[in-house]
C-alpha cells in the first residue's frame, strides 16, 4: 500500500524515513549505517525541489496524509544531509553526548 503521493513512489523503499518527530528521525540518523545514508540521500535529494513544489501547492493546515508522510521524508532527508554532505558518518565527530534526551518545544 503506498504511503507517498503517487508522483513521488519511486521513493517508497525509504518510507520508513517518515518519522513524524525530531526525536525519531535523529535516532533513525544515528542507528543507521552510513551506506543506508547515502542510499537515501541519493534517492530523495534530486527530488527535493520537485517535492517542496508540490507540498507548496496544498494547504498545509490540511495535508493529505501521504503528504504528511512525504513532508516528513523531507525533514528526515535534512536530518541526513549534513552526516552525507560534511562528516561522511551518522554521529557528529568530537560533540560529546549524541541524544536528544531534552527536547524543548514552543509553548503558547
């Protein structure tokens, strides 16, 4: 059963990047090799523009759920971005502890 918009299924093999906390996605990150990395990066990455595009055109008060699903692919891909792009590894080299144990969020 696809989970992604139809014009985006040649990314469903990385479905399970759509992680819908902060929290998940960093441990998705850092519990993944660095090959599974770069697989997903080089899947999603071309289809960066094309998919803000699409996600510009709905209302985001009222995402599809395979929208919803695709924005969070989005946000797991720049999750991934820097670990490809600038360390060629999962874990920030020399940051001390790698947990997201406190997670502040807005307040109204």
């Amino acid at each position: 059963m696809p989970t992604l918009p139809p014009e985006f299924t040649d990314l469903e093999p990385f479905s399970d990047w759509c992680l819908e906390t902060e929290g998940e996605r960093f441990a998705r990150r850092l519990s993944s090799p660095m090959g599974e990395l770069q697989a997903f990066y080089d899947a999603a990455f071309p289809r960066l523009e094309e998919a803000m595009a699409y996600l510009d055109g709905l209302e985001f008060d009222a995402l599809p759920e395979d929208a919803t699903r695709l924005l969070w692919l989005l946000y797991s891909l720049i999750n991934v971005s820097f670990p490809v792009e600038v360390w060629s590894q999962a874990r920030v080299p020399d940051s001390g502890a790698a947990s997201l144990d406190l997670v502040l969020e807005p307040s109204p």
